[in-house]
C-alpha cells in the first residue's frame, strides 16, 4: 500500500530554505542573475521544492 503524502503551497522567504548541502551544481552569479532576469521577464510556474525541513530538493538556482 503507497503512503498519502501531504503536500501543500507556501510562500517562504529565500532566508528560510537551506540548501541542499550533496547538491553538485554550484552557480555563478551571472548564472543567478541570468535566471533572475528570465523570471522578472517571463515568470515561471515551477516551483522551489522542499522538505519538511525547508531543505531545498530542486529549484537551488532560484535561492541564491
């Protein structure tokens, strides 16, 4: 039998998410920049994902 996990939508402030510390990407503040400038321009609907312990699980880019 699967286990119901709960999710649900919040808006949290970047200083309240921890990177994810076994995250092999690093970015460059151009890359940073670059990404903030697409979302200013275009938006996005992918949200930042975390844990139930506001660790990131993907969306790092967007938490510079």
């Amino acid at each position: 039998m699967t286990e119901l996990k709960i999710r649900k939508l919040e808006y949290l402030s970047p200083s309240d998410l921890d990177p994810d510390p076994r995250n092999p990407r690093k970015h460059s503040r151009p890359q940073v920049r670059a990404v903030a400038r697409s979302i200013k321009l275009l938006g996005f609907n992918a949200p930042i994902l975390v844990d139930q312990y506001r660790q990131v699980i993907t969306g790092h880019c967007r938490t510079p």
